[in-house]
C-alpha cells in the first residue's frame, strides 16, 4: 500500500475517533444524570441546553466552513483570517451572554456566560484542527477534559440539581476551550485583530447553513420540549443525539479531504459519493443495532419495527447528500443548499408538530423529520442531474 494511502487512512480513522469521541462524551452526560439522578433534571437542563445550542450557532455565524474554503485558497494568509474571525465574532459572545442573564436567573446566567466563552474558543479552532490535522492533539484535549468533568461529576453525584449539572458542565466546556486556544494561540495575530463587519456579509450563506442545520436536527427536540413532559423531552434528546450523531459520522470520514475535494475532479467527488453510499449500508444498520441496544437496556423504552425503519429513513439520506452540498459550495451556490435546507425545517416543523398534536408521540415526532430528510434528498439528486 502506498504511503499516501495509509496516510489517508490515518486521517479518517483519527479525525473519526476524534468525532466520535466528542459525540460520545457528550451523549454520556445525559446518561449519567439519569442514572444518579433523574429524567426530570436531565428534561429540565435540555431548555439550558437548547439555548446555548443556537445562541453558538448564531456566535460561530458559519466560521468553520467559510475559513476551511478561505484556508484551502489563501494558505498564507491563515492567521489574518482566523484573527479576523475572533475578533469579528467576539461581540456576539457578548450580547448572547447578556440575553442569557435576562432569560435565566442571574445565577444561572453567569455559568452560560462561561459555557458559551468555552464553546467559543472551541468552535474557533475547528477550522484549525481540520486543515491542519491535528488530531492527535485534540485527542489529548478531550480526554484531559472529560475526565475533569467526570471526576467532579463522580464525587458530587449524589447532590446533583439542574443548578449543579450547569456548573460542572460549563467548567468543562471553558476548560476544553481553554486549552484548544492554547494549542492554536500561535494562529492569533494581535496586530492583526481586525474587526471586519464586512465578514457577516461574505460568510452569511454558510451561517444560514449552520443555522438550518442546527434546526433540522434540533427543531424536534425543541417541539417536543414545549408540548411533552420533562420525562418525554429527556428520552427524545437522547434518541436524537444518537441518530443525529448516525448521520454525522459521513462528515467525520470526508472532513479531513475538504481541501482535497474542492480541489480535485468531478470524477473524484463521483467515486467518493458512491463510497459513502456503500458504507452508509453498513454503517447506518450496525447503528440502530446499537441504539436498539441503549434504548432497551438502559432507558427501559421499547419501540416496534417501525420506529426503526422510520429512523433508518431519517439517518440515511444524509450518507447521500452530503457531498452534494459540498459540490454547491464548491461551485459558490450555497444559496441552493440554503433553500433546500430551509424546506427541510419548515416540514420537519409542521409535520412532527402535526403528528405530536395527533398524540403519535416519539414516533409522530421522529416521522416528520424522516419525511423531511427524503424531500431534502430528492431535492439535491434532482439538482445535481439537472442544474450542476
């Protein structure tokens, strides 16, 4: 096997671990709260959670992909860019945290305050790790920062409220983003810590896709929050973390090459579309196995058959599209992945809404959102035959 080709096994296979890890240490927070507390604590921090969850998607304004396409085209000028970008986000994390002391109690505020600072310098480096591979490092972070939180969490379990999950949480997101602005401090230029209102305004496509994507994977949850009880509204976040992280495993594989794939042939992105389309076979299945397994064995909730096709539904057009929006944003028409993912949250609303209202529960709430996922399928296949 050629060196090449091993070190790009290396990269998926590290960059996958990473992700996966990130997933996994986030979806074991609410499995622990459960476990030595209850469904009622873990329902009740998801509106905290939900919060903080769009108040970043509107606080990174889609910073990782515009600065992987603008590092792919202007290498030498990475550090401008990346501080620019802090820089330029900077007063966001100001007003968001503000918004957060009017909303939630004053005591309450001061801990999103630093959850979000955390997942600000967090987000800010993603382009970082990404383009320059680094890995390994981001490993060592995880792992040094999730075992604080569970050391904290372990000797003060017996006593945990929403009050005390929100400060061990958010002291573990401003550790992990402390320490990933460490690794990254080099890339900050204090000379060229430029406020650039201009950047809104050229970045503002991929800002409208992380904020459509923050909503079609999280607008169930958020309706199932306000209809159902804290008891559904726990079960529901979970279920949906554990397939929306299904669906998210295609960007751990091809992250690493988004560089690659805006540079090479239509021949390439074509061999790799079929790729990911083999695998989501394989991948999506073993999956649900797995997530059958949780649900069963440790939430105590059943579901027939049916739930599990409806989610495979759900999972796997996203093994089929992804490349397709990356194909958009390479030829610049990000706007018609803006409109598809727009339709796609707008059915997914109307649909699980109208199918909770009819009392189809969990399974009403999750069908929406499959039917949502097949129009946003449809749309981009018959774009790619007809438009690109």
């Amino acid at each position: 096997m050629k060196k090449t080709h091993i070190n790009r096994i290396g990269f998926i296979s590290s960059n996958a671990l990473r992700q996966i890890l990130v997933s996994a240490f986030s979806m074991a927070i609410p499995f622990l709260v459960i476990h030595y507390s209850s469904k009622e604590v873990w329902g009740s921090f998801v509106s905290i959670l939900l919060f903080t969850l769009f108040a970043l998607q509107i606080i990174n304004w889609g910073n990782k992909e515009y600065l992987l396409r603008e590092f792919s085209k202007y290498p030498s000028k990475i550090n401008q860019n990346f501080s620019e970008n802090m820089i330029t986000r900077l007063p966001l994390v100001v007003c968001f945290s503000i918004v957060g002391f009017v909303i939630f109690p004053i005591y309450f505020g001061f801990w999103i305050m630093i959850w979000i600072i955390g997942r600000y310098f967090n987000h800010s480096v993603e382009s970082l790790i990404l383009y320059q591979k680094k890995f390994k490092s981001s490993l060592v972070i995880e792992f040094m920062s999730f075992a604080l939180f569970g050391l904290f969490f372990f000797f003060l379990r017996s006593k945990v409220d929403v009050y005390l999950l929100l400060i061990i949480y958010s002291s573990y997101q401003f550790i992990k983003g402390f320490l990933y602005f460490v690794l990254f401090k080099k890339y900050l230029s204090f000379q060229k810590l430029i406020f650039n209102i201009g950047y809104f305004k050229v970045s503002f496509s991929f800002f409208l896709l992380s904020i459509l994507g923050f909503l079609g994977s999280k607008i169930d949850v958020c309706i199932t929050d306000y209809f159902g009880n804290k008891t559904i509204t726990a079960e529901y976040q979970i279920i949906n973390s554990l397939l929306v992280f299904t669906m998210s495993i295609t960007s751990f594989i091809y992250a690493p090459f988004t560089k690659m794939i805006y540079r090479n042939n239509d021949d390439v992105m074509h061999k790799s579309k079929k790729t990911l389309t083999f695998l989501g076979l394989i991948i999506v299945p073993a999956s649900l196995l797995v997530i059958y397994l949780i649900l069963k064995y440790y939430l105590k909730t059943n579901f027939s058959i049916v739930f599990y096709l409806i989610a495979f539904i759900y999972v796997y057009p996203s093994y089929l599209f992804c490349l397709d929006i990356v194909n958009l944003f390479k030829q610049h028409k990000e706007k018609i992945v803006v409109l598809f993912l727009f339709i796609g949250v707008v059915l997914t609303a109307v649909l699980s809404s109208l199918f909770l209202y009819l009392d189809y529960g969990i399974i009403g709430v999750l069908l929406g959102s499959a039917i949502a996922q097949l129009t946003i399928l449809i749309l981009f296949k018959l774009t790619n035959k007809y438009v690109l």
